[in-house]
C-alpha cells in the first residue's frame, strides 16, 4: 500500500527546543484520526531510509548499531484517514505498508495485552517495533542485545519528538505480556520479538 512520500510532506516549522521542552506522555487521547501524511511523516522520523549503501546498508533518520536496523516497524491502526483497522508492516526501505491482517478485534487483544488499558484501545495508532536479533547479534554476539535497547530507545525519542512537532501525543508502552503479544504477531518470542511499543494520538 503506497504512503505519501515524505518529500512531500510539508511540516510546519518548530523550534527545537520548545518541541523538547513541551513533549511528555501524553496518555489520553481525542477520537480524532491521523491524516495518511501524518502518519507517513511519523514512519519516515523513526525509520525512515535515507541512503543504501554499497555494502549494502541502510543510513536511517534514526542510530543503529553499525547501521543494522534490526527492526520491523509493525502499525497497529485504529484511526487513521485511507486505513481500514488492523495490523499493517511498514516496509522501510520502500516506504510502503504492507497489510497483515484487517480486523477490529485487533486492538482489544493488545489492550489486554496492557492490562487492559484504554490507552491503546484510545489511540489512533500503535507502534510495534520488532527486534530481528541476528541483524545485531551476527555483528556483534551477545553484546548485540545490548544494543537492541539502545537501538529502541533511538526510535522511540524520534517518535515521541516527531508526534510532538505535529501537536500529537504519544506514550511509550514497556509493560506488556510478552509471550501474548509475541504469539498475536506469530513471533517465536526467541530470535523475534516484541521488544517496545508507543501509542500516537491527537491531543
């Protein structure tokens, strides 16, 4: 599924500093829908593909730990203007969506997930960010779980700034059952998991 591309996309300016200083949790969320541009604007900030490489790499708007990237951005949508609700996968390096399953019952399953909180259900959408392990661990062995949490950390600021520049609120999500959320993605929970999550919503 084609996303506006994020050359294309205009952005009012914000200062920086006022965007760092005014970005909290924000967990309470307006039943208002993204645009397709916002939400497009959203992926390019957090993972969105500068430049391949001849090696062949990935350069990123987000670090990684010797450009590995070893994450899949998965959306879990709720209210989004052109999306039907369900599970979708952000292809980063087309800058394309790619639909994994259309069903509202989605969104109550993970919300149980969180102890059944209404943030999740309330959001316009859920970032799921999977870690592909052997991505960073092929490199680097076991310290490349280290900087799996690293690298998630990158992302999840980038979300939360650029949900900031475009008056929304986001929330990071760390508490979740993992074998539940894992098994709801066909994860093994191993090699593939769950590793954080961020809802996004109008303010």
């Amino acid at each position: 599924m084609e996303l506006p591309s994020p050359l294309e996309i205009k952005v009012a300016s914000r200062d920086l500093r006022r965007v760092i200083e005014n970005r909290v949790s924000v967990r309470d969320y307006l039943r208002k829908p993204l645009s397709l541009n916002e939400l497009s604007w959203l992926l390019w900030c957090t993972q969105g593909v500068k430049q391949v490489t001849e090696r062949p790499s990935t350069l990123r708007t987000v670090p990684s730990a010797g450009a590995r990237h070893p994450f899949e951005t998965y959306l879990l949508v709720n209210r989004v203007d052109g999306l039907k609700p369900g599970l979708y996968q952000f292809l980063a390096t087309k800058h394309k969506l790619l639909v994994l399953g259309l069903d509202d019952a989605l969104i109550d399953k993970f919300s149980s997930a969180n102890w059944s909180s209404e943030m999740l259900s309330e959001s316009a959408v859920i970032f799921i960010w999977v870690a592909i392990s052997y991505r960073t661990t092929y490199k680097y062995g076991n310290r490349g779980f280290r900087y799996l949490h690293h690298d998630a950390g990158h992302v999840c600021q980038n979300l939360y700034l650029a949900s900031e520049a475009i008056e929304c609120g986001s929330c990071a999500v760390g508490g979740f059952y993992d074998d539940y959320v894992n098994a709801l993605l066909n994860l093994d929970g191993e090699e593939n998991f769950v590793i954080y999550m961020e809802t996004v919503g109008k303010k």
